[in-house]
C-alpha cells in the first residue's frame, strides 16, 4: 500500500489544523503519516510515496521551523525521492505566495512533481495580537485541506501520480 507523508509546522494551531483535515481524509485513502516537522527526518521521506507539506507564512517566508526540517533533510534525500508526487498547503496573515515559491523551489531541487496547485489559506492576521493568537480555520477552509489530503491519498492509492 502506498504512504502518504504529511510534514506539518504550526505555533498558533492554523497550519495544524490544515494538516490534520488532510490527514483525516487521506487516511481513508491510503496509509498516511502525520508528523510535525521537528520530528520528520529522512527516514520519513524515504519511506513514503507521496508528501504534503504544511507550514504557516512567518515575515513573508517558510516558518523556521519548516525551513529547518528541508535543511536537514535535503541532502540526504537528494537524488533518492526523484518523481514523487508533492502538494503542499500554506497558512499565511496576508498572501502566502512566498512561502509557497519556498517550498516548491526545494521540491523542485528534489525531483519532486506537483500534484497541485498550493492551497493557501488567509486568515488576514495583521495586527500583533491577531498573529500570534490561536488561529481558528473556517470550517469551509478545511474542507479545501481535506479535498487536498483525499485527492493525495487517492491518486497514491491508484498509482496516478
């Protein structure tokens, strides 16, 4: 049976709760692995057939702690994951497109193909207060993640990627 990874970072819930509705669905998919991104390493990469990456926009970029988890997993991986299908979703206060290029740009250097489009999710946090409160996704927003985490799970699940 196919793997499905889904590699997640989140500090005020958003990026968290993104990544756990694409997991409930793709589970009824396909296996699936849900990890926070300071727990994933390269094992994790080498094991699974297809990934998700989830992670919030901090100062117009990847979150630190997202970028950590490409850093240390890039080399080792590099040359050994070619051709695998990738989506990823990002939580962003304003546009999210710079994290999302990020990403994409270190799935590029992998090999990776984009199943999708990046799905980025506003929740137009702007003032101090509002981005570092616990961020609360509209129901019809999850279900955009959980779309994203079935149509993974089921692409694996029937070898169209």
């Amino acid at each position: 049976m196919a793997q499905l990874l889904i590699v997640y970072h989140s500090r005020t819930g958003g990026s968290r709760r993104m990544a756990e509705a694409a997991y409930e669905a793709a589970r009824d998919e396909t296996r699936t692995i849900l990890k926070r991104a300071e727990d994933a390493g390269p094992e994790d990469l080498l094991a699974a057939d297809g990934y998700i990456f989830c992670a919030p926009e901090n100062l117009a970029a990847l979150s630190g702690q997202m970028k950590e988890f490409f850093d240390r997993c890039y080399y080792p991986v590099l040359g050994r994951i070619e051709g695998r299908p990738y989506a990823q979703m990002v939580c962003a206060g304003s546009d999210g497109e710079n994290a999302a290029r990020q990403c994409a740009r270190i799935a590029t250097g992998w090999r990776l193909k984009e199943a999708q489009r990046p799905l980025i999710i506003c929740t137009h946090a702007q003032t101090p207060e509002a981005i570092l409160a616990q961020k609360v996704i509209p129901a019809e927003q999850l279900e955009a993640c959980r779309e994203l985490g079935l149509a993974m799970g089921a692409g694996l699940a029937m070898g169209v990627f």
